[in-house]
C-alpha cells in the first residue's frame, strides 16, 4: 500500500464555495497521523458560527482518536495484520464525507512524492504554514474498552463484532455504518456502544445513527419473517449536571420503546447469554 495524505478544510460560509485548510491526515503502513488547528477552527467560529466550528472538532477528534485505535492496533503485529485493521483508506474517507455531512471538506488524496517532506510534522508545517499545536486527544476509551471486552469474550463464532454493513446490504442506511455487536436468535439482537461524554452534536449524530440502522433491521426483519428485534445501548457514565446526562434522562423516558439503555458493565450479561444461547451471525443472513 502506497503512503497518502489528505488535506482537511472547513467551509467560509454557508453558501459558499471557499473554504479554508484546518488540518493533515497522513496514512502509512506503520501508522495513521491526524493534526489540525484549533487556531483556525476558531477562526471559523468568528466568520461562519461557533456551533459549526464545534461539531467540526469533535468530527476531527473522533478521526483523531480513531487513528489511535488503529495506531494501538498496528503496533500489536502479532495479533492483527495490517489489511484487516485499517480502516483508513479511500473507501473509508467517502464515509467521512456522509458522516460529517460535508461540516469536514475532505481534499484529494495525493501520494507521498520525492518533493515531499519525509516526515508527517514537516509536511504539516509546510501546507500549515504552522507548527503543529500540541492537541490532546480525547482520554475517552470507552469504544476501544468494549470493542476488546467483546473479542475477549468468546461469541465471535456466535456474533459480528464491529460489523460494518451498508445501503446494498440493507435497505434504509444512508450510508455504510459499523455497530458494535449483532447476532440473532429468531429474532436480532444489536448492541451499539455510545459515550455519553462526547459532545452533545456527536451524541446525538450517534444516537440518530442507531436509530435509523434500527428502522432498517426492523424492516428487514419483516421481510424474512423473523421476530422484532431487541436492540440495546451500551453507555458511559455521563457527567453530573451535564447536558450530557439530560440527554440520557430524555432517553430513558421516550425511548424505551424503541430500544434499552443499558450501562457498559452490563457486556458481561450480554456475552454470557450469546455464549449459552442458540446464537447465530447476522451477516449469515446477508
């Protein structure tokens, strides 16, 4: 696989075409490499409205803190190979742009050349006209903590795991989507992990995300003659007082007909009961 970057911009205006470079992502075999300018974010606040620079960088965090993920995973090269771990390629990058709902202005993707700085800092410096900003990432690792909770458990021959599905796979999604954990046993069973520490935009992108995969499973389910299905929420502890943890509340109260919200520690009950029980992969189905 040959090395690329691509640049990331925001827009300048609603209903304009011009837009300005906020951020680098550079993708290797060895690593993925996320930067961008909380400066110029800012600067987008001022000239376009603070709510878009906002959402643009919990996007651009949520990228970030995914290319840790990989990274954490690429450097484990005893247990993963590198062409079943990395999401980041083309294909992924066209999700991107459905997902941030064009709020991220993705460039093209160019390869790395001879002309080129050798390392990812340089080449920052270099179409930034800027050192790089020391970002933190978000300390969330809530989804990483599942995701290896779930593969540590056993039921990988009884359940998909972070299973990415699609609108040819399954008629209503917008877009290719991935869900925590899916199986079924008559009917289906899905579990979506969600941080309720994220911001409130991020949140509920997520939270509008799983229910339209629901809409979609229920429709399916239909077609195949299989009961409704029973869909569930894995949570992190949002913080006291937090617009967050009203979120959560509202949730509770109007949603419970639609699926459960159950907190993270309940994956223990979940696995054991895919493990016990006559469980079968939903992409059997597929």
């Amino acid at each position: 696989m040959k090395s690329f970057f691509i640049p990331t911009y925001l827009k300048l205006g609603k209903l304009s075409e011009e837009k300005l470079l906020v951020g680098l992502i550079a993708v290797t075999p060895q690593s993925v490499q996320v930067k961008y300018s909380t400066k110029r974010i800012q600067l987008c606040a001022q000239v376009v409205s603070p709510e878009y620079a906002m959402l643009a960088k919990e996007i651009l965090e949520q990228i970030q803190n995914k290319a840790s993920e990989v990274n954490a995973l690429l450097g484990k090269s005893d247990e993963i190979h590198f062409e079943n771990a990395h999401v980041f390629n083309a294909d992924y990058f066209e999700y991107l742009k459905n997902y941030s709902q064009n709020t991220i202005v993705f460039g093209n993707v160019e390869v790395f050349g001879a002309n080129q700085p050798s390392s990812f800092l340089s080449l920052y410096e270099n179409l930034m006209n800027e050192k790089p900003e020391l970002v933190k990432a978000i300390k969330s690792n809530f989804h990483t903590k599942i995701k290896s909770n779930l593969k540590a458990s056993g039921i990988e021959d009884k359940a998909d795991i972070e299973f990415k599905i699609g609108p040819d796979q399954l008629a209503g999604l917008y877009n290719d989507m991935t869900v925590s954990l899916i199986t079924k046993n008559g009917s289906i069973f899905a579990v979506e992990a969600i941080d309720f520490n994220n911001g409130i935009p991020a949140l509920t992108n997520s939270l509008n995300a799983f229910e339209v995969l629901i809409g979609s499973l229920n429709q399916f389910s239909k077609e195949h003659k299989l009961k409704m299905g029973n869909y569930n929420i894995l949570n992190s502890i949002p913080k006291s007082g937090s617009e967050q943890e009203k979120l959560l509340n509202h949730i509770f109260k109007f949603k419970k007909d639609l699926y459960k919200v159950m907190p993270e520690e309940s994956i223990e009950e979940i696995t054991h009961k895919i493990k016990s029980g006559n469980y079968q992969k939903f992409s059997s189905l597929l």
